[in-house]
C-alpha cells in the first residue's frame, strides 16, 4: 500500500492501492478539501482517507504500520534553500527516523507525470543496499531514465584505520567477501567492492555507473548528486543500524540535494 503521493502516475508505475492519511481527527471540511485534491489529481475516486488523531509524525506512522503500508510518500522541504542547499522539514526529518517502511520524500513535487531522469544510489554494501539498487533499477527503467549512478564513500581515516588493521583483522581468503563490507577498507578493497556490487545487480537497459566519492566528510555525496543534476537519492536503511540511515548517510537527513528514497529491510 501507499500513502498519497503528489507524484503523476507512481502508482501506476507500482501497481499498488492507494490511500491518504492524514494526522489528526475526522474533519468534515478538510475531508471536503482532501476530496477536492484527489479529483484535481486525477486519483482514483474510491481513494481511502485514513485518519488518526495525535501528534502528526506519530499519528502517521501508527497508521501506517496499522494498514501495512510498504512506502510512505510525502513532501521534503519546508521554507526557501539557503546557500543552495535545501533542508529537511519539520515534519520530513522525524518521519525519515520514526518511519518502519520504506519512504519517499518529494522535493518539489508537481501534478502529473514526474520521472526521474538520472538516479544515484548510495550503498554500504549490505542486503539492504542491494534491495535499494534493485528498486532503484526498476523506476529507471518504468521512467526510462539517462543514468543510474551508484557511489561509495570512502575517507583517509576510513583508510588510515584500514592500514593500522586498526578494527578487524583482515579475512581470509575462505570468508565471504561480505565480511569486508563490514570492516574499514583501503581504496583498493573499495574499489573491487563496488565492482562486485554493481555486477550483480538485475540486468538494466539504463546505463549504470558507480564511482568512489572521496571525501571527510559525507556532504561531498550531496555535491556530487547536484553536480550531476541528479532528481532522486536512494539510500539503504539497514535493520541492524542505529538511527535512519549509516553515519555516512546521515547528512541527507540535514541537507537533502533532491528527492530521497529511504530503502527499509522490511
């Protein structure tokens, strides 16, 4: 199930029933009004409004684990960008950590069909990452997308520490390749990682590219994803991670470069 989108024809694309729901008690005017959009929209007209009182990010998500919704979809920003760079809103933030499900956040979301042209998708080298590269691939090709572009961030203390062994011992050629997704990495190990995850990702007709983004910090990726004029960011959210996302994925939870798919294990 989905929550409402102000997003063309995605459900169509996803093939999934949809509803609305809204954080706060039965009101017959905004019932009137939440009507009135969904005809403007074009959404089917048996469109369900579920309605849960409290405070709006709770109330949201308990309704949605209630109905067993997959992928939230709201708006991101709220109020202008400063310095180019555009902010979470108030509700946005908290949902991105409080939400169980996968979820979308639109940017500048518009009436009718929206496809995402180029799409950069970060991974840290997990199942989840791997989920999100798949769904990822799936809209780019539904949108019949320029780019997928995937990228790893790797820093010199990620390397220092990789030099000194200072967190694990290295495997041995017997375990699983996996286990180095899970330690500090030299260049090198980054490098055949991101090689071997780009390659077994479900076959695409959209060009798929992966780069390295160097960098202290995690902002370098919101640069790099304006600098390509990217419209959509999928980022995995792991079950075993504490808060949203990855540390390294947290800034776009502060400064978000365009639309963001937050990729959920469940």
């Amino acid at each position: 199930m989905l929550c409402w989108r102000p997003l063309g024809n995605f459900t169509e694309r996803l093939n999934a029933p949809l509803l609305v729901i809204h954080g706060g008690a039965p009101d017959a005017q905004k019932e009137a009004e939440f009507r009135d959009a969904i005809f403007q929209l074009e959404m089917p007209r048996e469109t369900r409004i579920v309605w849960n009182e409290g405070e709006p990010v709770g109330a949201i998500v308990t309704a949605a684990g209630k109905e067993g919704v997959d992928l939230l979809i709201a708006g991101a920003l709220e109020g202008k960008d400063v310095a180019s760079r555009s902010f979470l809103g108030a509700v946005a933030r908290p949902l991105a950590k409080q939400a169980r499900c996968s979820l979308l956040l639109l940017t500048h979301p518009q009436i009718g069909p929206n496809p995402f042209r180029r799409i950069v998708v970060m991974t840290d080298f997990s199942e989840c990452a791997k989920t999100a590269l798949k769904n990822a691939l799936w809209l780019a090709e539904a949108d019949s997308a320029e780019l997928v572009q995937v990228i790893s961030i790797h820093t010199p203390f990620m390397e220092a520490r990789a030099e000194l062994g200072a967190e694990y011992e290295k495997p041995s050629s017997a375990q699983p390749r996996e286990c180095l997704s899970r330690r500090t990495r030299t260049r090198e190990e980054e490098e055949q990682l991101l090689r071997d995850f780009v390659a077994t990702a479900p076959a695409c007709s959209v060009p798929v590219e992966s780069k390295i983004v160097d960098t202290t910090t995690g902002f370098a990726a919101c640069d790099f994803t304006q600098l390509i004029g990217a419209e959509l960011l999928v980022v995995p959210a792991p079950e075993h991670v504490e808060g949203a996302v990855s540390s390294m994925m947290d800034w776009a939870l502060q400064v978000i470069p365009c639309s963001l798919w937050i990729v959920r294990e469940s």
